[in-house]
C-alpha cells in the first residue's frame, strides 16, 4: 500500500514524544530546500502572531514563540 504524502509527513509526528523537536527536525530529515525552510517558518511566524493576538492561555502564545525561536536559530532567518 502506498502512503500520501500527507501520511509521510505525519509519521514524523510521535504523538508520545516531544513535536517540538519532531517539528524541528523534519526539514533535515525530509531534506527541504531553503526555500521550504523559509515558507515553513513563515507560517510557523504568521500561526504565532495570530496566537498572540487570541485569547488564548499564556502557555499556547509561549509554544509558538519557543518554536518560532527555535527554528531561527536552527535554519537561519
């Protein structure tokens, strides 16, 4: 049975680690070009401006920033 590529990029996601890192490394492991890089963490930027802008708890707004942090410091901005 052939996978989607929906379904490749989502066994990446284990659900009993921590998707942070999942979600950090799935450009090295996946091999995205810079451009993917850029437009991957552009949407990361986009999800967590409009997080800060919610009503939502401190913890979700943090979880964004974290990540958003985190992806510039891997890949470059």
């Amino acid at each position: 049975m052939r996978l989607s590529k929906y379904n490749q990029s989502m066994s990446l996601y284990d659900p009993m680690g921590d998707p942070l890192i999942d979600i950090l490394s799935a450009p090295r492991i996946q091999q995205w070009t810079g451009a993917q890089i850029t437009s991957f963490i552009s949407d990361i930027q986009r999800q967590y401006e409009v997080a800060s802008r919610l009503n939502i708890t401190p913890e979700a707004q943090q979880h964004y920033r974290d990540l958003l942090s985190q992806l510039i410091k891997t890949y470059g901005h």
